[in-house]
C-alpha cells in the first residue's frame, strides 16, 4: 500500500496581512511551507509529495522550497485552482496522470500552512482510512459554539458532539477521486475534503488530534507557531 501527500498552499492567506503569501513567510528561519513539506519527507509511511501552489510560483517553488530544503519526495507541483476545492482536483488529476496509485492506496490531503503536525499521527490516519475508507484528523470544540444569523443567536448546539476539523484528512484513492466527480457534476462545494465524501453519502471516521496543529492564518498563529517550535526544539 502506497501512501502520498497533496498539499495544498495556494491560497493567498489575505487575513495575515502581508505581501507574501503565508506560505513563504518566515518561521524559525525556514518558510512555513518548508517545515509542512518536510514532515512527510522526514517520515518513512510516506512515498511521495505534490505540492499545490499558484501557477505563476510554480517555477519559485521548486527553486526556493524544493530544492533549497532538500524536499526529494517531491514528485511534481500542481498548478492550484480558483478554490481549495479546485486546488485539491487538479492534484488528484496529476495523480491520476502519473499512475502514481492503485485504486486503495491513501491519498492524504494536508494544509500548507499546518506545519506543526505531530508525526505520529501519520501512520495512525493512513492505517484508518486504509480501514474504513476515509479518516479526519480533529479535535473536540473547546468553546461553546453559537448559531448565529445577523447577528442574532440561533440556537447553541451540544458542545459534546462537535468537533473542529483539521488536517491531513486520508482517504482511498478510488473514494476521494469519485466524491470529488461526484461534486464537480453535482455543482457541491464543501467546506473541506470530507465533506464531499459525506456529500457522497460515505462514511468518514475520526482520529483526534491535539491543538498544535494550528492553521497559520493570522499574524498571531505565527507567533504561537514559533513559540510552539521553539518548545519543541528545546525538549530535544
């Protein structure tokens, strides 16, 4: 069984508020992007790597993440689409092109600006989703969650049965390949991976995960992600 990493990092990050897309920004002296890749690399469950990047950073990837840091797991980088959605069918598309899968291995799909995974996660997802066909990293909903429509409180659901998405999420080829068809034919835009394997009428199962897997999204995740870092390196 195979196991390959889409990585989206395509997007432009405007809630950061900086002229260089998050992805390249400086964390601990290495881009973001540099530490997410080379979680996958350092780890031997893991046979190949496609990064998806704007089309017109294509060229400055390769240069600047790839080669620079070493990243050889890399297969090729993907050419993002409008959306993440989009971002995430065209490297399925490349897979496909390459022959790099057979219909059950593991295709993981992990945010660029995640770069704080706990490795040991790694195997743990790729042997759930080789199980049960689909698994999501996530963690439990610390804070009470409001509904809210103009600015006028719903309803406030059961904190116990809510749980916040993260990533990678893993899935069989063959099942994320058709659920992302599946909405493409269907017009269906999700809110993550999952959700179009849900939209497809597929089960998904859950493998809890821990708070350091932040999303860097604001200047303040960066922060947190350095201090984060630094604590790591120190317990070494």
């Amino acid at each position: 069984m195979k196991a390959t990493v889409l990585v989206p990092a395509a997007g432009m990050g405007r809630r950061m508020g900086t002229s260089v897309n998050k992805q390249y920004l400086d964390l601990a002296g290495r881009p973001v992007l540099a530490h997410t890749l080379d979680l996958f690399q350092q780890h031997p469950a893991i046979d190949s790597i496609y990064p998806i990047l704007p089309a017109d950073e294509i060229a400055f990837g390769h240069t600047e993440i790839v080669a620079r840091y070493g990243i050889d797991k890399v297969r090729r980088i993907v050419a993002g689409g409008a959306e993440r959605q989009d971002s995430v069918r065209n490297g399925l598309t490349a897979l496909q092109e390459d022959g790099a899968l057979a219909a059950d291995d593991i295709v993981l799909i992990h945010d660029g600006a995640r770069p704080l995974l706990d490795a040991e996660l790694i195997p743990q997802i790729i042997a759930a989703a080789h199980q049960s066909g689909a698994c999501i990293v996530a963690i439990p909903a610390k804070d009470t969650i409001k509904q809210v429509q103009n600015r006028q409180i719903l309803s406030t659901p059961d904190r116990s049965s809510l749980w916040q998405a993260q990533t990678p999420q893993a899935f069989r080829f063959e099942l994320i390949l058709s659920a992302n068809k599946n909405a493409e034919q269907t017009g269906f835009r999700g809110t993550d991976d999952a959700s179009l394997v849900e939209h497809l009428g597929e089960p998904v199962t859950l493998l809890e995960g821990n708070s350091r897997n932040l999303k860097i999204t604001t200047p303040e995740d960066l922060l947190i992600a350095e201090a984060l870092l630094s604590s790591k390196e120190a317990r070494r």
